[in-house]
C-alpha cells in the first residue's frame, strides 16, 4: 500500500468519525431534551453509536485493499 493511499485512507477514516460522531451526538441531545427529561445517557449513547460505526467503517476500509472507490459506467 503507498503511502498517498494510506494517507487518504485515513483522511476518509477521521473525516466520517468526526461528522459520525456529531451526527450521534446531535442525536443525543435532541432525544435528551424532548424524551428522556435531560437526561445524559441518550447523548453518551449516540456519540457512542456514531464512533462505533465510524470504526467498523474504517476497519473494513483497511482491511479491504483492492476496494476501489468509485462508480461503474455502462456502456451503450
């Protein structure tokens, strides 16, 4: 693996944690403030969620070396 690729790839990886780890977060504090009386489990659980995907998302990105990013074009 070269390291322009290694280095995107980890771009990619801390560029979906954070907007997944906000996302979970946003999530949270909304369902703390209208559901759950302000209580602060729902935020410590969408935060938790979000990191939780955002990892599995970046473990399978670098465990999966011949995954091209991209589209297929179809030929007419």
């Amino acid at each position: 693996m070269s390291e322009e690729e290694l280095g995107r790839k980890w771009d990619r990886c801390l560029a979906n944690c954070a907007v997944k780890l906000v996302a979970g977060l946003g999530i949270g504090v909304v369902l703390s403030a209208t559901l759950f009386k302000r209580r602060t489990w729902p935020v410590a659980f969408g935060s938790g969620m979000g990191f939780g995907m955002a990892y599995a998302d970046c473990q399978h990105d670098f465990r999966s070396p011949s995954l091209l990013h991209g589209h297929v074009v179809k030929e007419q």
